[in-house]
C-alpha cells in the first residue's frame, strides 16, 4: 500500500475582485515596505552612531527603548509620506509644536538638496 505524503494547504492570494480589496492590498504592501525601509535606515543610523563612538553593547537594554523609538519614528515618517496613519503621527502633532521648533537648528532645504 502506497503511503500518501500530505502537504500543507496553502492557499494562493488571488486578484483583488474589487477596489477596496485592492485598496487594501496596496495598504499592505506600502507599510511591508515601510517596515523594511524603515528597519534598513535604522540599521545605517546605529552603524554611523557605533562608527562615531556610541557603545550600546554595553548595556543594551538601557538603549532598547530609545532605539525602538527610533525605528517607530523613521516607520511613521515614511508610512505618512505615503498616506497611511501611524499612532506616532498622533504624538507628533499633540506634543510637538511648529513653534518650538527652531528653524536654524534643522535646514530641510540641504537635506533635500
């Protein structure tokens, strides 16, 4: 008697059958790549920050929480610049006045450049 191997059962994502599938699936696909954009300029910034002097393998749990702040923040900065709502944003615009900001302290012209 032949023995049957069963495999699982994987089901194949089909065509959006409509616009707000489709809307939707845009919406998962723009915040997956977020998700890695997000986590790949993370990477870079704490390489840099390692490279001019920072040791947070000293004590890694104390920085944890101000290095997943950092990945939220670089997330929520890209998934708005695509249209899509992150909570950071909320805490952005509730704390952060365009008043405090100090306009000589950042110049977004040369970034851009």
């Amino acid at each position: 008697m032949a023995e049957i191997i069963k495999f699982p059962k994987m089901k194949l994502d089909s065509p959006p059958q409509s616009l707000e599938e489709l809307s939707e699936k845009l919406t998962e696909y723009r915040t997956s790549f977020s998700n890695d954009v997000a986590e790949s300029l993370c990477n870079l910034v704490l390489v840099e920050m390692v490279r001019s002097g920072c040791r947070f393998e000293e004590d890694t749990e104390t920085f944890y929480p101000s290095i997943i702040l950092l990945l939220e923040s670089i997330r929520s900065l890209h998934l708005q610049a695509s249209g899509i709502h992150h909570p950071l944003q909320d805490f952005a615009e509730e704390f952060i006045e365009n008043e405090e900001i100090d306009k000589e302290m950042i110049d977004i012209g040369e970034l851009l450049e």
